[in-house]
C-alpha cells in the first residue's frame, strides 16, 4: 500500500468548506469521488486544513492510500480530469505510509484581501472583501506587528471553538496594498477556528479608527473574544501553503543519501 500526497487548489465560493457533511456538498467529498472513480475503488482522503465553507486554497493538502503502481507525479494529471474546474491538484507525490497532514508539524500562511475603493468590483466579489471606507494601512500594519510571537490566541477564535490548546505561534506577518486592494499575510504554526478573519476583522477597525494598534496587545493579554473585531467574511481569506519542515528535512536526507 502506497501513501500519496496531494496539493489541492479550489474555489471555495460553491462548497460548503472542505470536510465532508451532511448538509452540502464540500471539496473532499468531490475530491473522494473523483479518486474513487478514477481507481475503481473506493478511496477516502485525510486532509490537513478544514477550511470554512466559502473559504479558498492555492496549497491545501491531503493523503490517501492506494495499491495502484501508477507513478506518483502522474496522479495529479489524472485526476484533474476526474474533477470539476474550480478543483485542481497542483502536485503529487509518495510519501512514507505514517506521514499525516494533520498530525506532523506544520508552517501554514494565509492571506486575506480587501478591496479598498469606492465601489464593488463584481469580478473580485468571490476573492475578496469589499470596503468603501478609508482604511489606516499605518495602523493596521502596526496593530499586525503584535501578532508576532507566541501567545494565547484565545481572544482571538470563535465561541465555537474546540481545542483545548490555544496557543500558536506567528512567524510572519505582512500587510501591504497593491492599487486598491490590501493584502494581509499571516504564518504560524497553526490557527484557531476563525483565527485569521477574527483578526482581520478587528484589522479593520484600527484601520478605520476604532481601536487603536495596541487593542491587539490587549486582546492577547485578556483573552477576551468581545474586545475584537467582528469576523471577516470568509470570500477574503485564502490557505496559500502548507509546509512541512521536518518531514521536508528528513526528504532531502534520504534524497541526497538514500536512507537515514
């Protein structure tokens, strides 16, 4: 039995998120049904990242297991053509049958886009978050510096939240503006439900007056979800990449000595 990686980018817009459920039709069922057709028998993927329903990905990742001795790098060629348009595999790989994507440690980057201009844009409606108003790109750029660091994102995640452990550490934040759009990049080790547009939510509001930059600072020493933003809509945000250092490491070991 053969693990595969897969690199999958879609347009979340018609898909109740990625994990399977009951109440509508998500990326992984498609994802499923497409390899399942495609081998003839019935494959089910482990993903790395739940994305939310509307939510985008240019590099989320899942496994699945298979005994077929089709070559790795060939799988994502036919498997694009078992999928609808808007899901496309960038890459294929083997990986050792105890890799897990959810359960090996991680870097994941996101990115949310705001559009900054007088009127909508109906072809960046899906992609982006549409607002009129002036926004303090200054600030918003200070109040993200806070974020750096690791800390209890507690105040910072949905009153639906699940885990036990809410604390993350970011590595990088970066927030800038191209013509009328704004863009703002965030890489942690992980990210709480919701994490990434409560925080750009509450971006927002320093960027439009509101709070100040250190709101940020406060929000992280009381851990007190009412004190942020409101959460930002999910057609903004977008899961760029998931890396895997370790495991990638460890890739490079056996490639340049064949074995570890």
């Amino acid at each position: 039995m053969r693990r595969i990686k897969l690199t999958v980018a879609y347009d979340g817009t018609a898909y109740c998120g990625w994990q399977v459920q009951p109440n509508g039709i998500t990326v992984q069922e498609v994802l499923n049904r497409g390899l399942t057709e495609m081998f003839g028998t019935e494959i089910r993927t482990i993903g790395a990242s739940r994305t939310d329903t509307g939510v985008h990905a240019r590099g989320n990742v899942a496994v699945f297991d298979t005994e077929s001795r089709m070559p790795a790098s060939r799988i994502a060629f036919a498997l694009n053509t078992y999928l609808p348009e808007d899901i496309r595999i960038q890459k294929s790989e083997e990986v050792s049958p105890d890799f897990h994507p959810r359960f090996t440690s991680t870097v994941k980057t996101y990115e949310y886009k705001i559009l900054n201009r007088t009127f909508p844009d109906p072809l960046r409606r899906t992609d982006s978050l549409f607002w009129y108003g002036a926004l303090d790109l200054e600030k918003m750029q200070r109040g993200a510096r806070y974020l750096f660091g690791t800390h209890d994102f507690r105040g910072f995640a949905s009153s639906h939240l699940t885990a036990e452990n809410t604390e993350r550490t970011i590595y990088e934040t970066k927030l800038w503006k191209e013509e009328d759009m704004i863009h703002f990049r965030i890489t942690g080790n992980g990210f709480l439900y919701n994490m990434v547009r409560i925080i750009v939510g509450t971006l927002m509001e320093i960027g439009k007056g509101d709070y100040p930059p250190e709101r940020i600072l406060e929000i992280l020493e009381k851990k007190d979800r009412s004190l942020a933003g409101a959460t930002a809509r999910a057609c903004g945000l977008t899961l760029l990449e998931i890396r895997y250092p370790e495991w990638e490491n460890l890739q490079k070991m056996v490639d340049t000595h064949g074995s570890v």
